[in-house]
C-alpha cells in the first residue's frame, strides 16, 4: 500500500504511470504524422507548381529557337526533302564505306525501293514517290512494272556477293529484280514477296511456281488467289505478297530464317534506297537484343530522313546508283551489265498448263528484246495500254475511313 503524499493525495501506481505515457506517445506521433502529411502536400503543390513553371519556360525557348532555326539561311531541310552530298564529299563518304565493306566479316545489305528507281518503278515517301502523290490528292501514273530490269544498284550487289563481299540481301521490294540479276536465293530474303511467284499452300511443303509475268493482277489485300490451280493437288494458287497490315507466313521466298541469322551474325550493315519505317519495326534485324557496343555498323545511302539516322555510323545523301558506281571503282570490281537472255528466271519459270493461257492480261518476259508478248484477254474485257501491279501500292487507305458524301 502507497504512502499518502504530503498534500494527503494518493500517488498514481505504476500501471496509471505507464498508461499515461502511453497516451502521451501516441498523441506526439499523431502530432508529427499529421505535421509530415501537411508539409508533404505543401512541398508536393510546390513541386509540381514548380516542374509546370519548368516545362513552360522549356517549351518557350525550344519554339524560339526552332523558330530560329527555320528561319535562318542555314535552316534544317524537313524530312520529305531530298538532300544531295557535293561530288567531293560523296567521294569521301564513299572512300570510308569501300574501308567498311572491305573489313566486314559478315556484311549484309538491306535494300528499299530506292534502289529500283532507276529502273522506272517509283518510290512510295520520296517526292514524287506514290503515296506522296496520293497525299497530295494527285493522280498516280500507271505502268508495267514487269518490264523493268535490274539496275546497276542490283547488279553491284549481286557482284559483292559473288566476291564474297556480301553474304546476305534482305529485300521489301516486290519486283523481283534481285532475283533477276543473278542473286542466288539462299542469299535472298524477299521480306514482302515477290511479284513473279505463285504458290501452292495446300501441298506440304507449300510448292512454288515461277512465272514471266506479274500473278498479283487479281489479288489485293487479304486477297490472294490468281484464280490458277496447282497441277499437283489442284489447290488453289496464291501470289506471295505481303500487304501492308498483313503478316507474312510464307517460307519462301520471305525466307525470315535467312533474315534473322544472317542479321544475328552481321558486323556491318549496308541500307540503301529505304526509309526504314517499315524495317524499323523488325526489332530482330537490329540486334536490339545486343548492347550498343555489340551492334553491327550501319552505313545509309538514302536521299531523304531516316529514323535511323542517328545510330548510323555512316550516312551518304546520294542516289544508289551513284553511290554503288563509286564503291565498286573503289573496290576494283567491275559491273556487269544486265543480259536479258542470261535471266535466271527463264531457267526457274514454270509455263502455264493448257487453259490457263487466259487465266490474266499482263506481259509476258521474252528472253529476247522486242518480243514480249501479252495474252488476249477474254471478251469483253478491256486492256488499257499501261497497267498496275496489283501490289504496287496496296495499304495506303489501311485505316482511313471513307467520308461519307452527302446527298
């Protein structure tokens, strides 16, 4: 029993002590939680007060000075226009990629419709490329695109591979004309088809048939069939391009086994005549997977912007042609030039079975100049003089909607 104090009260017992200072804790932790979450909301308003008033003033001096820069006599072009290395500067530029190919171990050429302009056929971004017409709501000229012949880009490349320069090509044209200018196929990868070949998908492995003229003339997007049949199975044939919005499933001629090994294995890479906004987006060809340093060279040659151009070691602004002209002098290695007759695909073509000889209305290749020949369409059919390839151009409306015309 506790002693009464001197003023007669009792003192507290030590479980009445231990209480109180238990509240007496509890209440200065609540005090300082809620002082913390006052001041954090107070810091936290300032922040991001602070970090809007950033941006702002960020936003302001970034439009002056594009503004500038627009403005100055040495304005950046945009990235439509077509910018053109002065002869001494393309020599150089040209000098080091023959160094490049030179010490490549493993080289691999990527390749765009650039490269097949010389041959007639258009590009799809550049100036007066197809869908820059499109977007500028102008007509777009037709032609046969089966009447163009490799140009002197393809006929380099297939040297450089003959010379164990280069070990593998990977295409997005659909003409064709790397095939055509004697590149062997296991050196091929044609990531969007190939415009002279029809295949068979119900024979396993999917067989394919080569023809002298364009299959795609009834074909369209998500729409594949030419109308012939395979004389193994009787499948329905179907033409091996790959539209845009579409995943490519053939083999061959795709042949993305090839594309990826050889892209797994480059230690340089050569873009010519591509705007890389398509091929950009195969991670895979890049080496993504690699760190920087382990990433093969990329050397361009392309007349107009590309999202790449910032990770490219070398970027030449001229056309293929030029540019691949100078390399091979470079090199010492001749040109040589195309020989109709000499066409590897007279020696792949499969000729038409009895009763398809009307089965479409595009030329026919003749391994003689002059002697191209175009089956007669059926009656009632009207030939116009020049006509399209059906995949030339396919995908430009993907996702546009048509606008209803009021009545």
């Amino acid at each position: 029993m506790e002693a009464p104090s001197a003023a007669g009260r009792v003192a507290p017992s030590r479980a009445e002590r231990k209480a109180q200072e238990r509240e007496q804790i509890l209440e200065r932790e609540k005090r300082r939680k809620t002082l913390k979450l006052v001041r954090g909301r107070m810091v936290g308003r300032a922040s991001i007060r602070t970090i809007l008033q950033s941006w702002t003033v960020c936003l302001s001096v970034f439009a002056v000075r594009r503004r500038r820069r627009m403005t100055s006599p040495s304005a950046p072009p945009p990235r439509v226009s077509q910018v053109f290395d002065d002869a001494e500067e393309l020599r150089r530029k040209v000098s080091q990629l023959a160094v490049a190919v030179r010490g490549a171990r493993h080289l691999v050429v990527y390749t765009g419709a650039g490269i097949s302009t010389a041959a007639s056929i258009p590009d799809y971004r550049g100036p007066n490329g197809l869908w820059t017409q499109l977007q500028k709501g102008r007509s777009v000229s037709t032609s046969d695109l089966s009447a163009a012949e490799p140009t002197l880009t393809h006929m380099s490349i297939r040297m450089l591979h003959k010379e164990k320069l280069v070990q593998h090509v990977v295409s997005q044209n659909c003409d064709g004309l790397h095939l055509r200018s004697g590149l062997p196929r296991h050196a091929l990868s044609e990531l969007h088809g190939n415009m002279f070949m029809e295949v068979c998908t119900s024979c396993s492995p999917a067989r394919e048939y080569v023809r002298l003229f364009d299959v795609t003339e009834r074909t369209a997007l998500r729409r594949h069939g030419t109308s012939r049949r395979c004389p193994q199975c009787g499948g329905e044939l179907r033409d091996t391009i790959v539209h845009f919005g579409e995943r490519g499933t053939l083999e061959q001629p795709l042949n993305w086994k090839g594309a990826m090994e050889a892209a797994a294995k480059a230690d340089v890479i050569l873009c010519l005549g591509s705007s890389l906004k398509v091929l950009k987006k195969y991670t895979c060809l890049w080496c993504m997977n690699k760190s920087t340093d382990k990433r093969p060279k990329l050397y361009i040659v392309n007349l107009q912007w590309t999202p790449k151009d910032d990770l490219a070691t070398l970027k030449i602004h001229a056309k293929c042609d030029d540019a691949m002209r100078l390399l091979m002098q470079e090199l010492d290695i001749t040109i040589p030039p195309y020989v109709k007759a000499e066409d590897p695909i007279f020696r792949l073509a499969t000729p038409l079975r009895p009763g398809e000889e009307n089965s479409h209305t595009r030329k026919v290749i003749s391994p003689s100049a002059g002697q191209e020949d175009c089956v007669s369409a059926p009656k009632g059919t009207a030939l116009s003089a020049a006509v399209q390839g059906g995949w030339f151009g396919r995908g430009y409306s993907k996702g546009r909607r048509k606008r209803k015309t009021s009545t």
